[in-house]
C-alpha cells in the first residue's frame, strides 16, 4: 500500500494541473489543436508518470516512421501502462481505441476526447463493426495514425502466448492498404502489483518491421500474431536475466517457483 500512496502523492499536483490546465480545453475542442501539439502535450505528462514510477523504456529498432504517411500500429496487450508507455514515445500523432468501461473514468475519457479516441463494446457486434468501420474512414482519408490492441484484452499470463489476434482488428489497415506498424512490449506487468518490488522497473518496447497488408484478415491476423509472439518470447526471456526485483516477482516470472508456491499451498 506505502507503494500506491508515494505513487499518488507524487503525481497528484502534475496529473491535476495538466487535466485543468489543457486536458479539458483541448477535449472540449479538440479539433482547435493540432494533432502534433495534442500528442506533444500528451508525451510530456506520460513520460512525467514513467518517470515518477521508476520506469526505464528501452525502445529497441524504432522504425522510420514518415512525416506525410499514416501507419495502424499494433500491441501486445500486458498492463494499464501500456498507453501510456506508448503514448511517451511514439514518434507520430496516433489516436486509439479503448474498452467502453474505461468510459467511467474521468481522466481516462477525457484524454479519449483530447486523441478522438472510440469506444469498443464487447459482445456488440453491431457496434465493434461501426467503429472499426469509422476507423477504416479515418485511414482512408489519410487523417491519423491509429494505435490498437488486437488481443482485446489484457494478456495476464506471463508464461503464456500471446491471446489470439482478432481478426476484425485488420480489416481496416487491409481496405486502406495502410502500412501495419506491429510492436511488442513486455515488462509494464510488473510495474502496478502491489506486491512486486524493485528500486527501477524495465520496459522493453521492440518495433518490427512494417507490414503491407495482404490476404484475409485472417492471414493477415496470425502473420501478425506469429511474428509479434516470437519477438515476445525473446524479450520475455531476456527480462527474467535483467530485471532485478523482489521475491514476489521473482515468483511470477519464474515458472518453477511459481508451481513450487501453487503445490505449497
């Protein structure tokens, strides 16, 4: 809990002033603001949380992401602070979609607001192809970058493969022929519990190279998935010999201690 209230104390004053002092203006009207000034300001608070939580990012073979074109970038999905390490270094003005529950959190809908982000319902399938309809316009008419998280849901399994990447999640880089930028990040799982410790957390964030649509969506899907799962295997094994944490952590990342404390119970 001595974990949660430093988290707080530290980012009250900078969540709270940037909220009032540009959040709700620029949500209100977002289209007043350029989108490369609403991500700028977007940055500068994200890296300020990363920062306050002992966070280091490693980015590793960031692509050349071009000043005229427009790209449908896709995650991995482990932790909350994945938009947020994301949103710190992303090089280009993105918009995103997120869950419909993440709707009830003021801060999290107004942020929605300022990016022109959209809502995904689960379990409405009427309504997940409106907004993937809306975003295939978007790229059609070469107007943001959109950042997604084809798993649907966070992947809580740390031994585990990636959870499926949905197919309906690329029928709109396939209409537009958008350029399918796919990066892998592990390590932001580690940095919310409770119980997991260490003096600095790591955060690894690997682009792969960019991909030209073709095919089903389906194809397309698992060429995505087969590529992201692989490059996330290596990071995964990597942070189990870099990051140097407590006791708990050790557990979760370490399958035999893990069994060992599930057959002790």
């Amino acid at each position: 809990m001595i974990k949660y209230i430093i988290w707080i104390a530290k980012l009250f004053i900078p969540v709270i002033w940037g909220y009032f002092t540009w959040m709700r203006p620029y949500a209100r009207r977002p289209d007043k603001y350029p989108a490369a000034l609403r991500m700028k300001k977007g940055q500068k608070i994200a890296r300020r949380v990363l920062k306050i939580l002992k966070v280091d990012v490693e980015i590793r073979q960031m692509p050349d992401f071009k000043d005229d074109e427009i790209y449908y970038i896709v995650s991995n999905h482990t932790s909350v602070l994945d938009l947020v390490v994301l949103l710190a270094y992303l090089p280009l003005p993105v918009s995103f979609l997120s869950k419909v529950e993440n709707k009830k959190i003021p801060f999290v809908r107004t942020l929605m607001r300022v990016y022109k982000g959209l809502y995904l319902e689960r379990d409405n399938l009427r309504q997940e192809i409106k907004v993937m309809q809306m975003t295939r316009d978007s790229l059609a008419n070469k107007e943001i970058s959109w950042l997604i998280f084809p798993e649907g849901t966070r992947n809580q399994d740390y031994h585990g493969p990636l959870l499926d990447y949905k197919a309906g999640a690329f029928k709109a880089p396939l209409a537009t022929n958008t350029t399918i930028a796919p990066v892998v990040m592990w390590g932001n799982q580690m940095v919310l519990p409770l119980k997991t410790r260490a003096r600095r957390y790591k955060v690894y964030v690997e682009f792969l190279p960019f991909i030209t649509p073709s095919g089903t969506t389906l194809e397309l899907a698992n060429q995505v998935h087969e590529l992201s799962n692989n490059a996330m295997n290596e990071l995964r094994r990597e942070y189990g010999t870099v990051q140097k944490i407590n006791k708990y952590g050790r557990k979760i990342m370490t399958p035999a201690l893990s069994e060992n404390t599930e057959h002790s119970k």
